[in-house]
C-alpha cells in the first residue's frame, strides 16, 4: 500500500522533458528572457547553481522593490530580477519541483541614513534532501536553539507550509550560515564577530574563505568568513570547489534554462544534490 502512494505521488508530481519543454515554448520570447536572466543571476550572482545541481541546502538571492534608484548598485540586474521573479512565479505551479522549495520574504523598513522607506524581496531556494541531511546531521545544534520540539521534518513543513524560512530559524544568523552552507564553527563565530562590529583581536586567523574558480568563469565562488588554518573550513571550500566547472558548463549552455527547469522537476534522489554532503560535522 505504501509503495502504491508513493508511486501515484511521483506520477501526480512529476514533469516529463517534453512537457517542460512545451510550457516553455507556450511562454512568450520576453518570458523567456526574463526567466533565463533571472536564473542566470541566481546562479552567477548568488550560488543558486550549488544548491540546484548539487548539494548546497539553501542558497539566498533577491532585489529592491522600493528603493531610489541612486542606492541600487545594480539597477539593471535589480530589474531582471524584479520581473524574473513574477515570471517565475507565475508558472511555478506547472513546473512541479517536489524536492525544491522557494521561499519569499518580503522586508520593509525605514532607513534613517535615506529618510526614506526601503523594501526589498528575499529569496532563498532550498534543497529539501541536502538541508534534511543536514538538520538530521545536526539535531543536537538546531534543537539547542530552537527548542526541544525541533525536528528536520517539522522544521521543513513549517519552511514548505508558509514559504519563509528565517522566521523558523528565529532570525538567528548562525543558524542561517549553517544551512547556506557556511560551516558550524565560522557560521557561529561570524555571527558573533557582526554582533561586536570587528573580529576579534584573538581570533586574527579568520578571514575570508574563497572556494576556487577556474579561469575565464563568470560563477562566483562561494566565499565564507573562516579560520585559514581550519581543516574543516578547508575541507567545505574544496567541496565548492570541485562543483564549479559542471555549473559553469550548464550557464554556457544554449539549452541553460531548459537544463534548469529538468533539474528543478527531478524526482529522484540520486538527481537531486548528486554529490553526498558530508562536510558538516555532528
């Protein structure tokens, strides 16, 4: 009875290659390119590449919605990514990604610097079988900060249920570097170096981590506040390393965004976050 539901789930949930390809040729020609612009940030700009194609269990991206024009760094990119998202979003319910959740959060503040309100749009993709491994991997540390009732499974409900995650992480800054990827150790000593303001006169080895980048590569490394002499951060930057040349070869590609959307609809494990993870100690 088991293997029934779980095989009427996947026929429910899954998306054939053909059908992929049929909703995208049923977009128009500027869907397309701001679906393919949007993606491509994603990816060169924010990491989104590791955690689809391999194991990273969540990566973070987003843009101004309201903001002077004068303050936005890269205005042009902020656009692709504002009118990307709502294209995404529009079609999102025809592309079933089962092992894949988009969460949206939207902030609006007042700066006092501007004299103006500022809101913008966070989003983080998450890998659900990387960031479960992880959190099954960990459940000593998340149930220490987010109390004994934590599990990976309610925590990853809750995260699918309501589309937001650092509410449930209790906005705790460690807790996030953790499931970007970032490592526990320098996930827990950066976020007490930003609560000081400086890194400590005691801790002078910690410095930027930059995984490698092979020459010509427009995919930006992961870069992580670490320990040099750490083997465990070490040991996380070599990870990144050795994933960057497959994402590249996909952002090159003609066919880059019907890759995406295949690997987006995969449903199996084996085709979600191919390399094992295995980098984050209990």
């Amino acid at each position: 009875m088991q293997k029934l539901l779980w095989f009427l789930i996947f026929i429910q949930f899954s998306v054939s290659a053909s059908e992929i390809d049929q909703i995208l040729g049923g977009m128009s020609r500027g869907e397309r390119f701001y679906l393919s612009e949007f993606f491509k940030a994603c990816i060169r700009e924010d990491h989104f590449g590791y955690t689809i194609f391999f194991d990273k269990p969540v990566s973070a991206s987003g843009f101004f919605i309201k903001c002077p024009s004068r303050e936005i760094p890269a205005p042009y990119l902020n656009k692709l990514m504002s009118h990307g998202w709502k294209i995404w979003k529009k079609y999102e319910p025809l592309f079933q990604h089962p092992n894949y959740i988009f969460c949206e959060e939207i902030e609006d503040f007042f700066d006092s610097d501007l004299n103006r309100r500022i809101k913008s749009c966070h989003i983080y993709l998450i890998n659900k079988n990387a960031l479960s491994h992880l959190l099954q991997k960990n459940n000593s540390i998340f149930s220490e900060h987010l109390g004994q009732e934590f599990s990976p499974e309610n925590l990853l409900h809750k995260i699918e249920t309501t589309r937001t995650l650092t509410p449930h992480l209790n906005d705790n800054e460690a807790l996030l570097g953790i499931v970007l990827g970032y490592g526990i150790r320098s996930s827990f000593k950066f976020a007490d170096m930003h609560t000081i303001g400086k890194i400590p006169e005691d801790h002078t080895d910690w410095t930027p981590i930059i995984s490698g980048q092979p020459r010509g590569c427009k995919i930006n490394p992961v870069i992580f506040i670490g320990d040099q002499n750490s083997e465990e951060d070490q040991s996380i930057s070599r990870h990144y390393s050795s994933q960057i040349d497959e994402i590249w070869n996909v952002y090159r590609d003609k066919e880059f965004l019907i890759k995406v959307i295949r690997q987006l609809c995969a449903t199996t494990r084996e085709d979600v976050g191919r390399k094992s993870l295995n980098i984050f100690p209990q």
